[in-house]
C-alpha cells in the first residue's frame, strides 16, 4: 500500500507531481506579469487566477508525496536538513500563492491584476525556485532514491513494475 504514495523503486511519485505544480505556478507568474504589462490584460488577469487555483490544487497531492517522502529519512542527516529546507520554501511558497488567489479572487473577476497580487505571485515564484533548487540538491546530489543501475536493460529500466535489482538498489 505504501507505493500509492511513493511508487516504486526508481519511479518515485514525487518528482512527477512537482513538474506540474510548478509548471502551473510558473504560467501563473508568467500570465501576471503579461496582465500587469496590458498584454491582453482581462484574458491574463484571468488566466493568473485559474492558474494558482490549478497549483493549488496541483500542490495537494504534490505535498502529500513529499511528506511521505520526508518521513523516510533518518532525522539529523544532510539529506534530512536539505529536505527540511526544501519543505520549509514549498510550504511557504505555498503560503504566498494562496494569499494571492484568496486575495486576487476580486481582481479574477474584474480581469485586472493589483499590485499588491504581482507582488505575492513574484515572491512566491522566487520561494519557489530556491525550494526548487533544494529539491534538486535532494536528488542530485544527495542522490535520494536514485538507483545507480547503469547496466540495467532498458526493458526493466524503464519498467514500473518492481524487480528484484531495483528493490535491492533502493535499500
């Protein structure tokens, strides 16, 4: 039951999730700039919102996963105060998205960007990114549920099911 939330041994459901919250929240971003510039401003003012709702939404699952993830990892270890870093600026990133949507929602419907909705969307994109890049540091250079199966047949390497190498190469 426990790879409901976790996949499988080198196909980890995590990663996946984050590609689409954050690309949603990075259309969001990209939309309020284009709105705060006049660029078809009611259209992208429009488009902003929808598209934090939909990271929103996105990040409930996302979470989830890399909460479980997090509860995996031997307490005090630089992998665990990398990962702790990386969930502190995703949860705060999320924090600051979600006060521009609740806050923004009157600007959805008068299809015109505030300031002060420019402002939270670009603080939470730049939080982002940093929990971004602790994310990456989790996996690329902590090497966090890589498996190091170079000479694995394709066939099996790209495989969700188990195997027996790839349940040996995660423990």
């Amino acid at each position: 039951m426990k790879w409901l939330l976790r996949g499988f041994p080198g196909h980890p459901l995590h990663p996946p999730l984050t590609d689409a919250t954050i690309g949603a929240y990075t259309f969001a971003t990209a939309m309020v700039v284009l709105s705060r510039l006049g660029v078809s401003e009611h259209n992208t003012a429009t488009a902003w919102w929808l598209a934090l709702i939909a990271g929103l939404i996105l990040t409930a699952p996302t979470a989830i996963t890399g909460f479980v993830e997090w509860l995996e990892i031997q307490r005090g270890t630089s992998v665990w105060r990398t990962a702790t870093a990386h969930l502190t600026a995703m949860l705060s990133a999320t924090v600051l998205f979600a006060i521009a949507a609740g806050s923004g929602h009157a600007d959805y419907v008068d299809g015109v960007v505030s300031g002060g909705a420019l402002v939270l969307t670009l603080a939470g994109y730049v939080v982002l990114a940093v929990g971004g890049w602790l994310g990456g540091a989790i996996v690329f250079v902590h090497g966090m549920r890589v498996l190091s199966l170079a000479d694995e047949p394709t066939a099996r390497a790209i495989s969700p099911v188990p195997s027996p190498e790839k349940e040996e190469a995660e423990a």
